[in-house]
C-alpha cells in the first residue's frame, strides 16, 4: 500500500504515478484516497452495474419472471 502526506501530495502533485492507490495521511490519520481518472470512471462504471444487477434480481423476487415481450413493452 503506498501512503504518503498531504505534504508529499502538494510538492509532488505535477510527477504523481498512480499505477496504484496513493492513501494520503494527515496527522497519522489516513484522509485521502488518490487514484488516476480511468480507474476512478472505470470503478464508478462497475458500481453501476452491480445496482442495475442488485435491482433486476430484487424486482424478479417480488414480481416473478416477465416474458420477452413484457421486459421490451415499450
């Protein structure tokens, strides 16, 4: 795990490599955590997915299979 300060994060701002999680600390305490914009979009992505998954699954559970025609019904 790479962790670092709220210090090393503003002197080294402009050189930063995140090719894994940067956990940022202030005063021993972890406050911050930095990843690139592809694997922040991409994890947002995924949990998005995984509600649409979480929803399906609960409305099959209280209202039973739908055929193709019904699921398409527009």
């Amino acid at each position: 795990m790479n962790i670092r300060t709220v210090s090393y994060l503003k002197a080294s701002a402009k050189n930063l490599s995140l090719d894994e999680l940067l956990h940022i600390t202030q005063n021993g305490k972890e406050v911050y955590v930095v990843q690139d914009s592809k694997a922040y979009y991409e994890q947002r992505e995924t949990i998005v997915f995984l509600k649409l998954i979480n929803l399906s699954e609960r409305s099959l559970n209280q209202k039973g299979e739908l055929s193709l025609d019904e699921t398409f019904d527009v």
